[in-house]
C-alpha cells in the first residue's frame, strides 16, 4: 500500500513477495522541496511501512527543487556514490538517501551516467521539455526515459477524447433523469408515478455514481475510505418502511412482470394494492396511465373484470378434471 493513516499517501514503495531483512521494502519519494515537514512525513511513512512489512525500509529521496533545512546538508553524510548523500535515520529505517541539485554537481561531470544519476540528477532535476536542450541527450538511460514519457503522454492524449466524451455523455444524462424526475413529480399520482420516479432517481444515482468512480478530481487530497454501512436487522428495516424513512421510492416499486400488460390486468393489481376497491378511483387512474379505451365507465370495467374472473376460473376447473 502507498495510503497511510491521517490521509497521507507515499510515492513509491517497492515490496518484493517475501519481504526479510536481506529484502526489505524501498520507498522513493520525488519531492519539490525538501523541509521538516517533509521529513516529518517521510519518517511516518517509514514506520507505517516498518509496522506493515516488520522491516525498516530503505528509502531513496529525488529532491528536484531545493532543500530548506540546513541541517539536513550538515547530517548527510557521503556514500560510496559521490552523488547520493545518507542521513542518519537507524530507528526508523534501514538507510535513507537523497539525491538532490547539491550531491549532483559532481557526478554531472562525468562522460558516462549513473543511471540513478541519470535519474534524479538529470531527468527530474532538469525537467527539461525536450531530449533536444538535454546536456546529457547522448546517454542510454536519458534517452530511454524521454522515450517513455513520450509513449506515456501519446497515450493519454488517445485517451482524453474518450474520457471528455464519457463525461459529457454522463453530464447530459443526469441532466435528462432530472428532467424526468421533475415532470413526473407534477403528474397526478397514480399507480405507475412511483415506479417512473424510482427509475429516474435511479439513473441520477447511477450518472453520479459513474462520475465519482471512473473521473475523480486530480489532486484531490487522500482520505481514508467511509466504512461499509452497518447491516441492520430485519425488524429495523421494517420499522423504517413502516416510518417511511427512506430516502427513495425504489422499496415501493412493483417487479418489473408486474407492469399491467392490459386493462384487466390493471384492475387486478389495483384491487390487491387495497383493503376495499374503489372501481371509479381505479378508472380515474388507469385513464391516466393510459388504458381503459375500452371502457367507458366504472361499471363496463368492473363488469369485464368479473366477467374475465369467472371465465379464468371456470378453464382452470376444468384442466383439473
């Protein structure tokens, strides 16, 4: 993991399958410049590592900007690589390098780079925009790097128009479901509002759910994840339907074989959603949803509904003999 407690987050941490001490866990941080705050978080990035893995990691530091604290500058001490410094750090990991503008000046000199040189020294202290201004443009692990970011930065700009179309296409159709929600919310009530409603609530849900996961902002801060909602016990839940504490219709929304395939079928599910029918009510409202052209009144429906009863029940009776 690079996520720690308290929302903070490392670079890089290379794990190898087997950690032990002869393999221990290398953290690289790049930072833009180097402080007590940064050495701070640096420390507790090595002890959360050291609690993870029971080994003191190694730790190398690209400083590509400046180091503030003077301290730090009179504690490195020098390694068998002219241009990697070390600071002391034996309780809480293994080594801690640092490669920055001042161990470099040195090492630049040279014809032929070491590629950790090449590394931070050159490629992320330089920054340069192009392999063309590099000094050091001739060398194999400069030039190998420019050709990666190159084939990195070709494939994100394949993928921008993608990702900028899937987010207008998501933007366009929240927007429609909001539409939708607000027409349905004027009409009538009826049978059918509640399952129209519950679908659009359910498409702004899911348009907001794909933004959140698929376009996350760049740079936003590192949280710890919200815990899984607790499993209430089915006495709760029912006592919150009974309250009617839930936030959307989608509990009230029959199965999807149970839309009204004809008027008779209408009528039924109205007949067993109540106590007692209300045959006018349910043609008032079944005109509304559309159906009923057959039916003039109340009474034509009730009598085609009874009248189709009595024939489903007369056909099962005689499949049973």
């Amino acid at each position: 993991p690079t996520e720690w407690p308290y929302g903070t987050k490392s670079d890089i941490l290379y794990a190898p399958a087997i950690v032990s001490a002869s393999f221990p866990p290398i953290l690289v941080e790049i930072q833009h410049t180097i402080d007590q705050s940064f050495i701070d978080r640096l420390i507790s990035y090595s002890l959360n590592i050291k609690k993870e893995y029971k080994v003191k990691p190694i730790i190398l530091v690209f400083g590509i900007e400046r180091t503030q604290s003077y301290y730090i500058s009179a504690d490195l001490e020098a390694t068998q690589h002219s241009f990697i410094k070390e600071i002391p750090s034996k309780y809480w990991a293994d080594h801690c390098f640092f490669i920055d503008h001042d161990t470099i000046k040195e090492g630049l000199k040279q014809l032929l780079l070491h590629p950790l040189l090449a590394i931070g020294g050159v490629f992320f202290c330089k920054r340069k925009p192009s392999l063309i201004s590099m000094e050091h443009k001739d060398d194999a692990t400069i030039q190998k790097l420019y050709r990666i970011a190159k084939e990195q930065m070709e494939k994100e700009n394949a993928e921008k128009p993608i990702a900028s179309a899937l987010v207008d296409v998501c933007n366009q159709t929240n927007t429609q479901f909001q539409k939708l929600a607000n027409v349905i919310e004027a009409m009538p009530d009826c049978l059918l509002k509640k399952r129209a409603l519950a679908y659009a609530d359910n498409g702004i849900l899911y348009t907001n759910t794909c933004k959140h996961r698929y376009f996350k902002k760049k740079g936003a801060p590192c949280v710890s994840p919200m815990p899984t909602p607790l499993e209430l016990p089915e006495a709760t839940l029912q006592q919150i339907g009974e309250t009617g504490i839930s936030h959307n219709n989608t509990d009230d929304i029959l199965p999807e074989t149970s839309i009204p395939k004809n008027d008779i079928d209408y009528a039924l599910q109205s007949k067993q959603s109540v106590e007692i029918m209300n045959w006018k009510e349910c043609h008032e409202n079944g005109k509304k949803d559309g159906y009923f052209s057959t039916h003039a009144t109340p009474a034509s429906l009730k009598r085609a509904f009874y009248k189709k009863k009595k024939k489903k029940k007369s056909l099962m009776k005689k499949t049973s003999q």
